[in-house]
C-alpha cells in the first residue's frame, strides 16, 4: 500500500488537539497545537548538526501542509455555504 508523506489525526482522548503523522523516514506524529514532536525513527548519521537541520526542515514541512491542507478545508466550506 501507498500511503501519503503526511496524514491528518484527531482522537477524541485529545479534542484540543491535531496531529499531523509523517509516514517516511524519519517517521514522527506532531502535535500542531502543542508543537510537540514524538520521533519514531532514531535519526541517524554523522553530522549531529546536518541531522538536526534536517529534522526541522521535515518538521516545518509538516507545519506547512498542514496549514495548506486546512485551507482547502476552509475553501470546500466557503463554498459549501455560497
């Protein structure tokens, strides 16, 4: 099975709260409303520096679809109610 890079999660233990799951590696769930990370994968490589830079890029990344993915939510509403 294919899955997409991000997937969108709620669970109703946290009704405050929106997860964004990243599926590649390095696999993580962010928190969006806390901007918590829980990594699955242990990120691995030489560069201690280059490692981190590259999780937060993944991260930001996640932020940024999840911010796109929530427009289209707000658009397919908008125009649901024209």
């Amino acid at each position: 099975m294919k899955l997409p890079k991000f997937l969108l999660a709620d669970n109703s233990d946290f009704p405050e709260d929106l997860f964004v799951v990243h599926t590649e590696y390095p696999r993580f769930v962010l928190n969006v409303e806390e901007e918590e990370v829980e990594w699955f994968d242990d990120l691995e490589g030489d560069d201690e520096e280059t490692m981190a830079d590259e999780a937060t890029k993944v991260v930001e990344a996640a932020f940024k679809w999840c911010d796109e993915e929530l427009a289209k939510y707000d658009e397919e509403d908008e125009e649901e109610e024209a």
